[in-house]
C-alpha cells in the first residue's frame, strides 16, 4: 500500500519552526535598516554571515551533543585552545597549516573524549563533566603557552579566516559545506538517526541493540574538534593569538541551538535551525548594538531568549 504524497500544507507545518525563523531573519533586517540605514545592505549582511560562520561551526557540535540529551561546556575552552595553538603552531608559515590544523583536531578529540567517556561509561552528569574538562583544557592551554600567547596565523589562514572567494567570505563557504555535511549525517545515516533515538529513549534505544555509549562518546568528540576548528579559523581571522577569544561561544552555541528548536531533552529538532539561530544571534547583537545596549544589557537578553524559546517548546511538546 503506498503511503500518500505530503501535501504543501503538512510541509510547513512540518517545517513551521524554520519557516517562523525565516520570518525573524527577515524582520530583523527590516528592524535594522529602520534605525540604522545600511544595516540590509550587502556588505553588512556579509560581516553578519563571517561572524556567524563562527558561532554556527560551534553550534554543530552543540547540536549534536543536545540531540542525545546532553550539553557541551567546554566549547568557550576549546575555541580559546584552537586560536591560540593555531597561532602558536603555524607561526606564519603555511607550510605548518595542515600539519598544525591535524594536530590541533586530534588534541580537541582527546579532550572530547575525555568528556564522553565520562558521560557514557562513568554516568556523570554532562553539566558537571564537561564544566570539569573545560577547566583542564584552560589548564593546559595556559601550562602550554606560560601563561603569554605567541605565534601568528599564516596568509593562508588569514584568507580562510578573513578572505572571501566569490564576493562572499571564506568562512561562510567553509560553514556552508560542514553544514550540507551535518544536515545530511543526521537525516541520511544510521548514525544519525540513532543519535535522535538515543536523545528521545536512550533505555529503549540500548535494548534495541543501538550502541548507545559509544555513540554519545563520539558526539562529545566530535562537539570538541568541532570546537577547536572554529577556534583554529579564528585565529586566521584575528591574526594573532589571545587569551579567553572563547568566552561567548558556550552561551552562543546554546543559544542558536534553543533558537533553532531543538529540544534541550534532545531526540528532536536539527542543525538547520540552529544555523539561522546562529544568524539570528549575530544580528541581535548587532541590533542591539546600535540602539547602546551595554554588554550587561545584551547578556540579559540572551539570558531571556533562551528562557522564552525554552518555555514555547516545551509548551508545544506537552500538547503534541
């Protein structure tokens, strides 16, 4: 028996969070151009897009971790560990990039792993396991550097960070192609499917013979070299190395993930929402920027997005 076609009308309320954030992005820019004529203009979207290129590759690992029903803290540390060891590692040269870029993933992943084996095998909370790896990476970047960043990224690095190709930034060509990869791992994949089931039932999910362990130890895996990548582009676009770069990219990543709908017990929502959550993060700032919100004032309002956003799913998943 074949099952019938879709109609429009199931897709967008299938799609109705997307389509309500497509909205948003829009108003915004109408907003922004209102109190600040130019805030819609094609140069300024591109500086939007480069900075949240950056928060939308955090935002990946993010996703993923929050899929499976956990959280990633140490994202603000491994950003700050991948800008400052990119610096440090490449020291101008492009002939150490790839080399550097390698090894700065493989030292994020260890990190990652740390993180997951302690969620998946020692049933540590994730609040305090990742909180407890964030200060070990800080630890160790500060031990690694003797407390003074050194090094500067490489021309290549600088154009990967700060460059653009085809009249668009660089960085917004490198998150567009890890986000074409994310999108279909997760709704393509056997992997990726059982990271949602894990995240609705993780009890029911092991019985079913999903290796539930070890695929929440991989997500916190790849949440940390997703970390350090962003951290390593960084450097290309600041040039130069500096201490606590991270800080934001935590809250930021939360904040585009709660945004773009999926729900903090996981099992449902996806990286497409997180990624315009990402833009809708930058052009709030933004926003918020130009009407003099101290930084006091924009942390507030991060504070109560997440908190509404958080309140309006919940409501919707009791009634479904």
């Amino acid at each position: 028996m074949q099952l019938p076609k879709p109609t429009l009308t199931d897709i967008l309320k299938q799609q109705k969070v997307l389509i309500l954030l497509f909205c948003v992005v829009i108003a915004m820019l109408m907003i922004g151009e209102l109190l600040a004529p130019g805030f819609s203009s094609f140069q300024h979207i591109q500086t939007i897009l480069r900075t949240a290129s950056f928060v939308g590759l955090a935002a990946i690992g993010q996703t993923l971790v929050i899929l499976t029903g956990g959280i990633d803290l140490t994202i603000a540390s491994l950003i700050t560990l991948g800008q400052i060891f990119g610096c440090l590692f490449v020291n101008t040269s492009d002939a150490n990039l790839w080399w550097a870029i390698l090894l700065i993933l493989l030292i994020g992943g260890v990190f990652g792993l740390i993180s997951g084996l302690g969620v998946s095998y020692l049933k540590i909370s994730p609040l305090v396991m990742t909180l407890a790896v964030s200060s070990l990476v800080n630890g160790v970047t500060l031990i690694s550097i003797e407390g003074a960043p050194r090094g500067r990224a490489s021309p290549l690095l600088e154009r990967m960070g700060a460059g653009s190709v085809a009249g668009m930034p660089s960085m917004v060509w490198i998150w567009l192609l890890l986000s074409a990869i994310v999108i279909l791992f997760l709704r393509k994949t056997i992997v990726g499917r059982q990271i949602y089931h894990i995240g609705t039932n993780s009890t029911a999910s092991r019985y079913s013979g999903i290796r539930t362990a070890q695929i929440r130890t991989m997500v916190y895996v790849l949440s940390a070299m997703c970390s350090v990548f962003t951290g390593i582009l960084l450097a290309g676009n600041t040039a130069r190395p500096f201490l606590g770069i991270g800080k934001e990219y935590t809250m930021w990543s939360i904040t585009a993930v709660v945004i773009g709908g999926t729900s903090m017990a996981g099992g449902s929502g996806g990286y497409l929402g997180s990624a315009l959550g990402a833009i809708i993060i930058i052009m709030l700032e933004g926003l918020l920027t130009v009407i003099n919100i101290p930084e006091a004032g924009r942390k507030i309002a991060n504070g109560l997005i997440i908190l509404i956003m958080i309140m309006i799913y919940y409501r919707q998943n009791r009634k479904r």
